[in-house]
C-alpha cells in the first residue's frame, strides 16, 4: 500500500492551500444552505405553508449537499469540485443581487456577493488553475497541456 501511495504522490500535484481553503469555504456554504433547510422545515411545521416551507427546504437540501460535496472534493483533490463549485458560485451571485435590492435585504445580500465573488476569485487564482489543468499523463513530458485535444494532437483524446 505504501508503494502505491508514493506512486500516486509522485504523479500528482499536491493540491495547493487555495484550493483547500476554497474547499473548506464552499463546504460552509453547503452547511448553511443545509441550516436554512432545517429553519424552513422548522417553519413548516409551526404553521406556514407547508408547501412552500418543505418544497423550498427540498431545494436547500439539494444545494447544500452538493455545495458539501464539491467543497469535500476540492479539500481531497479532487477536480470536478472546481466545477460544481464555480457553477454555484456563479448562480449566488445574481440571488445575493435580489437579495440586496429587490428584497431589500443588503445586510444578507452583500456579504453572500462578497463571499461569492472571493471564492470565484480563488477558483481562478494562479495557483488553483495550474492544479486544474494538470494531466495525470504530462508528467514524463514536462508539459501541462500535451495530451490535450488540439488540432496537431493526432491521437484520441483519452482525458
């Protein structure tokens, strides 16, 4: 088992600090979302309406569950967090938008904005895209991008 780790050491980056940080910030996000689901559970049951509170908390729990996923993912090192976690940060930011000015509720809408925008900014900080666009098969060539589908690659792309 030690043989394989330091295989799979040897071949793939280490994940750097601002993709870990990110993971830890977007698996936050997941468990507020998840708190929020409970609160309108919590409403459900004390008498609104049931509909709206449960259908609203399913919703809830579907985001924070995959907010949690891509955030454990981004702090293990895995890729497809990126992507799942750029994707939702890119759909907070016009609901912080309606929440600052059309439900006029900036103290909420602001500070998620401003959340959203710092996560995006580390999804796309020089160190996180260097990580993302490694290729396990570049390491004997020393290039990040030669297995990639380009026009003068004659192969399948086997990604």
């Amino acid at each position: 088992m030690s043989l394989r780790r330091g295989y799979a050491e040897a071949v793939t980056p280490a994940v750097p600090p601002v993709v870990r940080g990110t993971g830890v910030v977007v698996v936050l996000e997941g468990l507020v979302a998840l708190l929020f689901a409970v609160a309108l559970v919590i409403d459900g049951i004390r008498g609104a309406d049931a509909r709206i509170a449960y259908g609203t908390a399913g919703w809830f729990v579907l985001v924070g569950a995959a907010l949690s996923a891509a955030g454990w993912a981004l702090w293990r090192g895995r890729r497809w967090g990126r992507g799942v976690a750029v994707f939702a940060q890119l759909l907070i930011l016009p609901v912080s938008y309606y929440m600052a000015s059309g439900s006029h509720r900036p103290e909420l809408g602001v500070p998620l904005g401003v959340v959203a925008l710092i996560t995006l900014a580390l999804l796309f900080s020089g160190p996180a895209l260097k990580w993302a666009a490694y290729q396990s098969g570049s390491a004997e060539s020393g290039s990040a991008q030669s297995g990639s589908a380009r026009s003068d690659n004659a192969g399948p792309d086997t990604r």
